[in-house]
C-alpha cells in the first residue's frame, strides 16, 4: 500500500488568510489564498483574485471606489504611457482600466493616509 507524501506548504492556506486585507484591487473581486509554487518551485499559498488571476493582498473597497471613479469620471492615468488605441479588443481596454484603477488605489490609499483617515500607506 501506497503512504500519500505530505506537502509542506511555505505559506499556509491559513497564514495567507490572514493577511488578506478587502478586495481585488484591480477589477474589485474577492480575494483568496491560491495555492502556487514560489520561485524555486515549492508549494505555498499567495492571496490573489480568482477572477482576474492576480496576485493581490487586497484593498478596502472604499478605497477601489474612490480609485475607480477617479480612472472611470475624472480620465485618471495612473500609468501614463498605457493608451488604449482603437484596434485594441475590449479584453484589452478593459484589463488597461483594471491596471488604472489598481494603480489609483494606490494613490488613494497614500492620500488617505497622509490625511490620517486610515493607518494603511501604499505598499
């Protein structure tokens, strides 16, 4: 009979859980530990979105509101050179907004910071 090898995990499923801080910072879904391999290839768990396949720890939703209006009303570029052409397929334009609104978070989450209404600074 066969013994099944125990995986021994970096990261736990459980550590990784715990760091997780709100939602996707790039399209606002929910935020999870996946299990993936580090980068010498051993088995661990980083929090990230299902949904849009990115590794993420996660933002206040407050905050991704904030960031999306500003990308969405206001014509933000947090990533100037990123410029939607009219040959780009709407997968393209839509994960150019996503990485917008990702980078706005970061501006948002520094500004509230700097404001005192959170004790989270960008990472």
């Amino acid at each position: 009979m066969c013994k099944e090898a125990r995986v021994e995990y970096k990261t736990t499923k459980e550590q990784c859980a715990k760091q997780i801080t709100g939602i996707c910072s790039q399209c606002g879904g929910k935020i999870e530990p996946l299990e993936t391999v580090d980068n010498v290839g051993a088995p661990t768990y980083w929090n990230g979105c299902a949904k849009c396949q990115r590794f993420d720890n996660g933002v206040d939703p407050e905050i991704y509101k904030i960031a999306k209006r500003m990308v969405i009303e206001r014509n933000f570029k947090y990533y100037s050179h990123v410029r939607d052409e009219d040959s780009d397929s709407i997968e393209i334009k839509r994960y150019n907004m996503q990485c917008q609104i990702s980078g706005a978070c970061g501006v948002v989450r520094d500004v509230l910071f700097l404001l005192g209404d959170t004790k989270q600074p960008c990472r």
